[in-house]
C-alpha cells in the first residue's frame, strides 16, 4: 500500500491580499499542507487568494512562478499586484478595453462617462464573460473570486469598494487608464460624434434649444448628449478623475 506524506509550505501574503482570506486565517503567513505535486499557484488559491490578485513570487527568496512546484520548508512569499498594472494590448489597439460582471452597472456607466471603452451586459452569466473577455481582450472586472479562479479567462481583477466611487478610484488607480471624458454614450458603450443643432433641434425640448449650442450623438445608439444634461454630479465624478 501506498502512504503519502504530506509535507507543509509556509506562505507568506502582502497585506493587500489579506481580505481574500477567511476571517479565521486572516494572517501573513499561513501553513498550508503540500502533498509533492501542487504547483505554487494551486497553493496560493488555496488560501483564497485569485491568481489575477497575486504579483511577484518568490521561493526561498528567488523568483518564482505560479506553474513551479516549492520544495517543502522553503518560505513563499507572495506580493500584491504592481500598481499601476499593464495590460497587454493586441496590434493596433491603444489603450487598454474593460468588461464588467452584472453586480458593476454603476461603475461601467463611471468609467463610460471617463471614455473608457467598458462593456456591460445586465444579463450575461459567467461562461459568457469569459468568452467574450477572451474574445475582445478586454479586463473583466469583477467581486466574484470564483469567476476570477476560471482558468480559461486570459485577464481579470477583482474590484475593491462596495461604493461606486471606491470602486472606481481603485480602477484607476490600478491600471492608470487614459481618461477621455465625455466621449463614450454612458448607455451603450458608443462613440459620441459632434452633431450639429439643425439636425436634432425638433427633438430637443424649448429650453434646451435655447440654452445650449454645442450636442453630442452617440454613433451607434443615437442617444444625443449635451453638457447640462449630465448634472453637476457628473462633472463632480470627472473633476476628482482627471484630477482638476
């Protein structure tokens, strides 16, 4: 008969992953059994830890990867995402594309109305996401660690905040995206193309036509925009984006 021993790794976590692991195990480092053939990035969800929410390793203090298998007694050490993080982008693409799960509608409209090019669907469920990031190669965000432990999914991070402002600050500071205001419809996902007011003014309510000059339409929906329509809590959320 066969025995298999069981050996144990010490892994020591950053402090940003702590909140990935349950309450009761909430320590930097954690003792966890190694059975020979469990690879360093197994051993890291284990704990509870996302492998899209992990950075840097290292064995023993030598850099390692996900797919190795440590040496038992060796101390692994497992830092935070780099912020800001790069996205690898595909030829001819400019900035990075995003893809939020359904529990992130607020926060997609935010990021729209920054000019991010964000994807949202209310009503897609989790084998979907992952097609289509993999598909468009977009970052999906999301709260959902399951979703984010899929293996099929080439790029995920998981959202922190319950708010949408805390959500949003947390994205952008993560990956540090090119801001673009007022450039995306927040409906759709559009591109907002300058129409000129003869074209839609007998659709525009009196005081509108008289107040404003200067209109948006989005391309592909043709929802038109104008700058008084979004309110200043709108220009609030752009002021504290771009930082003025």
């Amino acid at each position: 008969m066969l025995i298999v021993v069981e050996s144990e790794i010490s892994i020591r976590v950053a402090d940003e992953l702590l909140m990935f692991l349950p309450a009761a195990r909430r320590m930097p480092v954690s003792r966890v059994p190694w059975d020979g053939t469990s690879t360093l990035g197994h051993l890291v969800e284990s704990l509870g830890v996302p492998l899209p929410e992990a950075g840097p390793m290292t064995v023993g203090g030598e850099p390692a990867d996900p797919a190795d298998r440590p040496d038992p007694g060796g101390e692994v050490r497992v830092a935070a995402v780099p912020r800001p993080q790069r996205v690898p982008l595909e030829p001819g693409q400019d900035a990075p594309r995003f893809l939020l799960d359904v529990h992130l509608g607020t926060l997609a409209r935010r990021m729209r109305l920054l000019g991010l090019d964000t994807a949202y669907h209310n009503d897609m469920d989790d084998p979907a996401l992952v097609v289509q990031a993999n598909a468009e190669r977009r970052v999906l965000f999301t709260q959902d660690r399951g979703l984010l432990r899929r293996r099929a999914l080439w790029f995920g991070a998981y959202v922190r905040g319950s708010r949408a402002d805390d959500q949003l600050a947390d994205v952008l500071g993560r990956f540090a995206p090119v801001l673009r205001p007022w450039t995306r419809c927040t409906a759709c996902n559009g591109e907002l193309v300058q129409v000129d007011k003869r074209e839609i003014e007998r659709d525009l309510e009196a005081g509108t036509r008289r107040s404003y000059d200067v209109y948006g339409r989005c391309a592909d929906c043709g929802k038109v925009y104008w700058r008084g329509a979004h309110g200043d809590h709108l220009e609030r959320i752009v002021r504290k984006a771009v930082g003025a």
